[in-house]
C-alpha cells in the first residue's frame, strides 16, 4: 500500500511491502515499529532506537521525538487522488490548535495574544518525563487565544492555545 505523508511542508511517498519491509521516496529502508503503550512505541530505524509519542487529531498526526513536534498529515493514495481531484489541499484549515501531546506541566508561553507566528515557531515550552518540550506552531498565523499559563499543570490533549 502507498502512502504520501507531508511533514513541515515536505512530501514523503511510503509504501509498505507485503513482508512489512517499506520504501521511502523509492529508497528501501529498515524499520522495526512496536507499541510500547497507547499512542506511545518504539521505533528502531537504520539501526537508532527512537521512543515516539503519535496523536492521531482529525486529519493530522502529531508525532513527538526526542522533544521536537512534528505535525504531518497521512493519505493513502486513494484519499490524495480524492483531494487532487477536488482541489482540495492539505492542511488549508482557517484554525490551528496547539494540542498538549503528554501531561506535564506549562513551562513558558513566549507568544502573546494577536502576534503574528510562523510554522515551526515555539509557542508553548512543556515540561514532561523530565524533559522541556518545544511545541511549534503548525502553520503560519496570528495567536487567537492562550489558555495556559506558566506554572499550569495540564492533560493530554488540552488545548493550549489558537492560531487562525
């Protein structure tokens, strides 16, 4: 089955093979893929371990690696024939929330209130397992809402905050 995945702008083809080898972009690669727990696996690719959180939201797939959020979007080659057919694009949503991806606790929110971003910008700094985490903002825009403060504990899933 093939897949185009777009992560931060850039377009990936996958195909899974019947063995459950894959080839990115047309270049086979080794990749060992287990579920630790919910939306939590361990991923062993080109022989480097990875421990990955995956939050399926809508039609967008947040992925957080070793303290980086990647936003990216997944569709088999059905669903791209679809979109390209009808015009449609990915990702042209008119509002973008920034999610919690784990519990943890609101380190630093550097943005405010009506200022302009741009995709890949940190917008909210979580501290979780240990670790800050940088959340970046999904596209370019201007922040609507914030609805977190430093000090704030918060849940998976939790909006943070609302850029339009």
């Amino acid at each position: 089955m093939k897949y185009v995945t777009t992560v931060n702008g850039k377009s990936y083809e996958i195909e899974i093979q019947a063995d459950g080898s894959l080839t990115v972009n047309g270049e086979k690669r080794s990749v060992d893929f287990r579920e630790l727990a919910p939306s939590m696996y361990s991923i062993l690719a080109e022989n480097i371990s990875h421990e990955l959180t995956i939050e399926q939201r809508g039609d967008e797939i947040e992925v957080l690696v070793r303290g980086h959020l990647y936003s990216s979007q997944v569709l088999d080659e059905r669903a791209l024939l679809m979109a390209q057919r009808t015009g449609g694009s990915i990702g042209d949503s008119k509002e973008a929330s920034v999610k919690c991806p784990m519990p943890g606790l609101i380190v630093l929110v550097p943005v405010e209130v009506g200022q302009s971003v741009t995709k890949g910008q940190t917008v909210v700094i979580l501290e979780s397992m240990k670790m800050q985490n940088e959340l970046k903002a999904p596209r370019d825009g201007v922040v609507q809402a914030i609805h977190v403060q430093p000090g704030q504990s918060v849940e998976q899933n939790k909006v943070l905050l609302t850029i339009s």
